[in-house]
C-alpha cells in the first residue's frame, strides 16, 4: 500500500461520524493512480496500540494523518508510538492544526516528515508522487508543502484553492455500512469553506492559507448525481450536510435553491435533509423551497444575542436579524439547533445574565419540537489561526499561549465566576440525570515525545 491515511480520533468518543476529509484525500490518490486506504480510531474505537499494528502489519510507504485541536494529542502520541515500534515510512500531517503550526511541529517533531497546509488533495497526491518516483516534480515544486531540507524548515508557496470542487471524485464510503447499522446518518458535502468573517472562526483563516475563492460550492447536477448514488446504495433517504456555510445571500441563494429543488424533483429524489447556516440567509422563499424537498433541521450560527458581542464578533448580523430568522423557523416548522458562546474577554455579568435570558425565552416560545437543541459554548475558544487570538494577543489578554495546549485568556471576574457556577450546575445536572462520558486531554504528557532540535 502507498498510504494509510489515519483520523486520530478519540477512542470511546460521544461523537463520531464520517470524515469526510480523509475519504477525499483517499478517493482523490487512487484516482490518482496510487493505493491508499483510510483507518478511523473513533469509528472503529481502536486504542493508539491497536492502530499501530495495525500499521505495522500493512506496512505503508506512507502514513497520514488528519489533526484537530481535539486530536492532535493522540495523533502525536500515535506517531511517536509508530517510530518507537520501527515504522520507517514516510509520515505526513495535514489539517487545521498542522497548517497553523507547521514551523513549530516541524521543529519540535522529527519523527514528523512533511506537512500538507490547507487543501490536502492535490498537494498530497504530487508529494505522493515525488516520494515514490512517479513524478518529474521535486519537493521545492509542490505549492502547500512544509518540510526540512538539510535541518532547514522549508515552507513552499501555498497553493490555490480548487476552484472547481467538482473534479474531485466521490469521497470513498468505506465506514458508511457501519455507521448507518449504528443509527448515524450519512453526511454530505455542497460547499467548502466560508464567506463569513466571524473573528472568533478559523475556518477562513484556514482557507486563506492558500489563495483563491473562500467559498465554493459543486454544481447542482454533481451533487444530486452523489445523493442519488448514496439513496440507491444505502438504502437511505436522510442526509447531513456538513458545509460550513450551505447557503449565500440575496437571490443568489434562491436561484441555486430552485435548481437544486428542481434536479432532485426530476430524478424523484424524496430525501430528508439537515444544513448549517447564518441567520442573514435565513429567507422565507429560500427556506420553503428547501422545506419542500427535505429540509428538516437547521443548524444556525446565532452566536449572541448580545449587540455588542456580535459586532466584536464581526458576524455583520443585527440581534433583529437573528430573531427574525428563528422566528422565520419557528413559523415553517423547521427545527433548529441555535449556536450560542455566552461569553468573552469583554463579556460583563449583566451581559451574561440577559444571554441566559434570551436563551430561556428562546427555549419556551420558537422550539417545534423535542428534536430542538441549544449548543451553548460557555466561553469564546481562542484558535490560533482566527483573527480574535490576534487581537487578544495584541492587547495582552492572552494568558497561556502554547500551540500544543489550550490557550486561555483574561475575562471580567464577575463573569468568570458566573461561568464557573455554570460549570457546577451543569456538573450536577450530569450527575443527576445520568453521566455523559467526557474525553479528556493533557499536553503535558507530550512532553515525552517531543525532540527539539
């Protein structure tokens, strides 16, 4: 095999699902003319032992793997593991962390070879290429590409974005079958990236780590062409998208709604369907048409209800335009899970207070049904790519900044306080109503595998 291309998930995680950036990067190498396979711990709960020998045992030229915030601990631990059990292959990281750290890693990992930045699929198949001899490229060749030359780090020109999302072949289903027994839904993909530019996201920021448009999207006959595949195959009609931004705005967005409508219609298409969006693309004619092809849920990113918070936010979303939305919702019968971060550096107490007020009235007057959720994050997470670690690092509110650990920050005393009784209910909360298994992670332990230069 050329590659394995893990997912370092969580063993024993509460939530998994398909990753769908792995099976691209596995459909696009073998369309690409190489072998590869993908191996996902949290799905198939196989501890960093387990995934070793099974390394081992394939013996790849190559291993890959995907890193989160959530799991680079385990994915560093799994890779150091590798090394001390003799894996010799080449190893190669990509994802959000990675791309925002790559100098770092590279410095204090060398157990770490290459670093695919942004995009993966077309960086990792022409490294692929240069690493076993299939191509005329050389390492200084390939845009998006981190590495060490002669104890140098070296970091390519990053790459343009794909332009046209629909070269890309179908994402391999490999877990699909399983996932489905175990009462999950198959996930999908319409969109990449984001137009927004929330300060606290590191999503665009992630994109702009290459040049390009920040926001694609497959035309309507490639994506209807996967959903009529995926209904046929599986035997499943309910869909979850998992764009980072479904829709756009004005008559744009009801124009490529109508089309998408119209596609699913001629091939009799029933489907069943969840989406994520903002609530400035919340509009009646777009909404109905998508109710009346499947539209169940909407994961909406309201953030605040706070003025002040949303524009330190940078949403460009007026508190009117985010009750409007759930209103709007509330009145079509779709239901909604509301995204919520109570507070931030600047949050007050009484800021807080009117946040739980908000949410409460929320709760008992625009919720449908039971299938209604509230995703509060009880503080802002700082993410090193977004433009708040920026700004808070620039006015010394940053407290604890280490790219291996969680970084904190500075908050009103009164709310921290507040936050932290929130903490304790909800810790009694879970013990009254039955426990919820809780991963924990520790960077400190890191420390063993970690070799600076």
């Amino acid at each position: 095999m050329d590659i394995l291309i893990i997912n370092p998930g969580l063993q024993d995680s509460p939530f998994i699902t398909e990753h769908l950036g792995i099976a691209s990067l596995k459909s696009y190498t073998i369309h690409k003319g190489f072998t590869a396979d993908v191996l996902d711990m949290a799905i198939e709960n196989f501890s960093i032992e387990q995934v070793v020998q099974r390394v081992l045992d394939v013996n790849p030229k190559m291993a890959g793997l995907s890193l989160l915030d959530d799991t680079k601990y385990s994915g560093l631990e799994l890779i150091q593991s590798l090394r001390e059990k003799g894996y010799k292959g080449s190893v190669i990281v990509g994802g959000y962390f990675p791309t925002f750290s790559s100098k770092e890693i590279l410095k204090d990992f060398l157990t770490i070879d290459y670093i695919v930045r942004g995009e993966g699929e077309l960086t990792l198949a022409e490294l692929m290429g240069v690493i076993l001899n299939k191509s005329l490229l050389q390492l200084k060749d390939i845009k998006g590409l981190s590495y060490r030359e002669n104890g140098k780090i070296i970091e390519n020109l990053a790459r343009p974005l794909i332009s046209n999302l629909d070269i890309l072949p179908e994402i391999d289903r490999k877990y699909t079958f399983e996932l489905i027994n175990r009462g999950i839904n198959i996930r999908i993909y319409a969109t990449r990236g984001c137009w927004g530019q929330c300060s606290f996201c590191d999503i665009s920021s992630f994109y702009k780590t290459n040049t390009g448009k920040l926001w694609r999207r497959r035309s309507v006959k490639h994506l209807v062409d996967e959903i009529e595949y995926l209904t046929y195959s599986f035997n499943q009609n309910y869909f979850i998208f998992n764009d980072d931004q479904f829709l756009t705005k004005g008559s744009k967005a009801l124009e490529y709604v109508n089309s998408f409508a119209d596609e699913l219609n001629s091939r009799s298409l029933n489907i069943k369907f969840e989406l994520m969006c903002r609530a400035d693309t919340v509009q009646h004619d777009v909404m109905s048409k998508l109710k009346s092809v499947g539209l169940q849920k909407v994961f909406l990113g309201i953030e605040s209800f706070d003025p002040k918070q949303l524009k330190r936010f940078n949403k460009n979303i007026t508190l009117r335009q985010n009750l409007k939305s759930l209103i709007l919702l509330h009145r079509l019968g779709i239901d909604v899970t509301v995204s919520i971060i109570l507070a931030d550096a600047y949050t007050g107490f009484w800021d807080l207070i009117k946040q739980f007020v908000f949410l409460f009235e929320l709760k008992n007057r625009y919720f449908n049904s039971p299938q209604c959720k509230i995703s509060v994050n009880k503080k802002l997470e700082v993410y090193r790519g977004s433009p708040v670690y920026q700004e808070y690092k620039a006015k010394g509110l940053i407290k604890k900044d280490n790219y291996l650990g969680i970084i904190t920050y500075r908050m009103k005393f009164w709310t921290t306080i507040r936050i932290f009784l929130y903490n304790i209910e909800e810790f009694f909360t879970i013990k009254i109503t039955g426990k919820r298994k809780e991963q924990k992670t520790n960077f400190e332990k890191l420390d063993r595998y970690k070799f600076n230069h």
